[in-house]
C-alpha cells in the first residue's frame, strides 16, 4: 500500500468534486470460483477500491460521505476457524488504519446503513456478485441496478485517476523494470525455428512470478499475431514467421503495463517482413513524438492511420490518397484498432466505468466507423495521463475475403496484391508513454524496436 496520507487525500479530492452529493459506495471485488467454490482465480481487488483504499482483500466494501467526510470500512475479520486455511490475518482495524479509515462496521450493518441513507451513488457494478449485493440492498432487480450508476461519481473518479501522480508513474515503471522489459527482451530471443508459444508464454508468466508480478491481462504470444486477442500458444514457430508478443505485467501495488513486440523468427527480417515493420515503426515513432498536452489522441490515431496508409501505397497494398482513404476507414482493412489507450491500475485504465467516460468528453465523440470506433482514447492528452501507443498492420484472412467479395473499397485496396502477404500475421508495436508538461516520455528500460537492435539480438 502507499501511506495512510495519499488514500486520505485521494478521499479529500473526492469529496472536494462530489461536494454534499451524498453517499459514495466504493465496493471491493470477492473471490470468484473456478470449478467450485473452494477452488478460487487468483484474487484482483477492484481497481476504484485499490485507488481510494488500497486494502488488497476480498469482502470489503467502503463508503464516504461527502456531507460529513466520515468514511467507513465495512467487512468481517477472520475467524480462528478461517484462519486454519489462511494464516493470521491482521485485523481489520489495522488495515483501515493503513488507509487512514475512521471507522469499521461487521458487514451485515451495510444494508440497514444504506437503507437509512437517501442519496447513494455507485460505479458501474461488472463482477455478477456485486450486482447481486447490490440488488438485494436497494430492492431493485439487476437491469435497474445496471442502469442505477452515478455519472456524476464515474466523472469524478475519471478526473482524478486519469491524472498519474509521481508515485503512481513510479509503479508503473517498477513494473517495466522489475518484470516486463526483462521478459520481452530475454522472449524475443527465444524466437527461434522449432521454439513453441507455450515454452515462451511460459517464460513469460514465470518471469512475472519471480519479480512479484502477475499479468496485467491474459498473455499474447503468437505467430498468429493478426488475431487480436489469440490467447492461444498451440504454435511451433516456423522460419519466415513473425512472433508477436502483447505482455505486460502489473506489479504488487497492482500498477500495469502492457508492452508489445513484433520479432521475425531467427532474428532476421525479409525484404517483406522488414518493409512492413517499418510502417509500423514510422506510425510509432512519429505518433510518440507527437504526443504533448492540448493535443488530441484521435488527432494522433487518424495521423497514425495516415501514416500506415501511405506505407502501404508504397510497396501496392493501397492505392489512392492517404487522407481519402482514412477518410473513408479503408486503412481498417489492415489497422482495425484503436492507437491506445490510458493505463494505470487497469491494463485499459477505468474500462469498468464505460470507455466514453474515460476517453471521450462534450468536445470530442468516437467516430463510429469500423476501426477507428475500436479507439478507447479520442481526447485532448493533460500532463499526467499515461498511455499507450500501439499501432499495427494486420493480413486477417477472414476479413480481407470479405473485403475482396464485396469489393468493398476497391478503388483503394489492391486485392490481387495482398495474397503475397498472407503469411505475415500481424505486426504491432507498443509502448507506454507519460504526457508531461511540455511533450512526453516513454516509460521503461528501452526495449529493442529497430530492425537493427531487433536483429542484433539474435
Ligand atoms: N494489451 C492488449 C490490449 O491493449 O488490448
Ligand atoms: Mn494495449
């Protein structure tokens, strides 16, 4: 946990926002089961309740009053029966102390304290259990739960935790450092002919375990790298085929990462493979030089798209202008995703509170066009926002027949051309980006990009 004063004032901030507006409920996550109750996922506490609270156990829930300032802890310490298959945990006034809490109550006063409270608010409620607790306290069925969250509590919390504190920057790069750059770099050199997925997947995750991480998300290690999220590591790798690897670990303050390389099995790019990547790379690199306050990130994606389109003029995969062709959303043919998106206590930073919320405002709406709709991240960039820039160039088998059936954008896409390709996959490349005051920095042990450092691994 950070220090009793940084959940103490996090609190304040809230409450500065949320003046007199009533109760917040923030409600911490429970264990889930696997197959039965006692066989359980590994425990992640919600990220709203790390945040304002920072206790990283299952069974809690908080509230704040926004009226009075008096923030309670509700939950149950362990009992000497529970603690036979627990250990001792400590108290959970101890805990509520570490966050600087005034006050426990058992968790059966939660219900007949709300119930004599008149103005609540809530997040959106994702785990089924929650809205379940939820449904039963306010006597309301789940599609009236579901629809029963505060704007006004979600807009706070987007405001504060969108901006990342030194302390917060620091965790993100102590999971870089301790755990992700060392993964990618020692993976990209496992890419070798007749090296499995797996065996590297495995590397990976074990990586994480031995420098007190986990992954952040579930892990992307795949010669089939045009499927986005293939969490599938069946494949042998084959000379000729490029491994794309999407990992990122978060660290024990639960502080992500999300990191991705693309490296040619053998460690030595063809003539194609290369001229590929180094789209990828330019749309990378001029999207990072780019990135300063005031500007906006869709400003950046369409250029990112700009850029890839223009690629892929130039080696007779496209055809046309590249502004027109952005435009019109045929570079989606080959970049179906969005450029980034903020990162922090989440891998895709306060999803749970609705992507609009966290990535769009008055000034700027998603474009609902296949691909660039994809973008979780359309507005204007402030200093302290973390992200990502991850653009990509796909051969996606099922959409490019699609495409050529309906000869859909056919004055922009050469068809004929791209059966050359298909044994590509998909190239992208991602790193993690901190707007500071005048342009950014990316975070991290620098981890190699470049043809040259990428081939000069092997
Ligand atoms: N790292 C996976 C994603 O950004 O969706
Ligand atoms: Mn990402």
């Amino acid at each position: 946990m950070f220090s009793a004063d940084t959940y103490i004032k996090r609190r304040k901030e809230l409450i500065k926002i949320l003046n007199n507006k009533g109760l917040l409920l923030i409600a911490g996550n429970n264990e889930v089961p696997v197959n039965y109750p006692g066989n359980i996922y590994r425990f992640r506490q919600d990220s709203n309740f790390l945040y304002f609270i920072g206790i990283d156990l299952p069974g809690l829930t908080a509230t704040i009053n926004t009226e009075t300032g008096e923030t309670i802890l509700y939950g149950n310490d362990n009992t000497v029966e529970d603690s036979v298959w627990t250990g001792n945990v400590p108290k959970l006034k101890d805990w509520a102390e570490q966050s600087g809490f005034q006050k426990v109550r058992s968790f059966s006063k939660l219900e007949p304290d709300l119930n004599n409270t008149s103005q609540i608010h809530y997040l959106p409620p994702y785990p089924h259990d929650r809205k379940i607790l939820l449904s039963e306290i306010f006597k309301k069925t789940i599609p009236e739960i579901d629809a029963g969250y505060s704007v006004d509590f979600i807009k706070a919390v987007v405001k504060l935790r969108s901006i990342k504190t030194k302390e917060e920057v620091s965790q993100i790069e102590d999971a870089l450092n301790r755990a992700t750059s060392k993964f990618h770099i020692a993976a990209m050199k496992m890419a070798l002919p007749g090296e499995y997925e797996f065996r590297i997947a495995g590397h990976i995750e074990s990586t994480m375990l031995k420098n007190k991480c986990t992954p952040a998300y579930g892990i992307i290690c795949s010669v089939r790298g045009e499927i986005l999220h293939n969490v599938n590591y069946n494949n042998s790798l084959k000379a000729g085929q490029m491994l794309l690897i999407d990992a990122g670990a978060e660290n024990e303050l639960h502080y992500a990462s999300d990191i991705t390389r693309t490296t040619p099995v053998g460690g030595k790019f063809s003539e194609k493979q290369k001229a590929v990547y180094e789209i990828v790379l330019e749309a990378l690199n001029s999207s990072i030089s780019k990135i300063k306050p005031g500007i906006t990130y869709r400003q950046i994606h369409l250029e990112a798209a700009k850029i890839i389109a223009n690629g892929l003029i130039n080696i007779g995969l496209m055809k046309g202008n590249c502004e027109e062709i952005v435009n019109a959303g045929a570079h989606a043919l080959f970049f179906p995703h969005g450029l980034g998106h903020m990162l922090g206590l989440d891998v895709h930073d306060m999803e749970d509170l609705g992507e609009d919320y966290v990535g769009y405002n008055n000034d700027i709406t998603r474009i609902d066009q296949f691909g660039t709709a994809y973008l979780r991240l359309g507005r204007s960039l402030e200093k302290g926002f973390v992200l990502t820039v991850e653009p990509g160039i796909y051969f996606i088998p099922q959409l490019i027949k699609k495409w050529k059936n309906e000869q859909k954008f056919k004055h922009f896409i050469n068809y004929n051309k791209i059966d050359d390709y298909l044994d590509l996959g998909g190239i992208r490349i991602e790193d993690n980006v901190l707007v500071t005051s005048e342009s950014n920095q990316v975070l991290g042990t620098p981890i190699p990009k470049s043809v040259n450092d990428i081939e000069s691994l092997f």
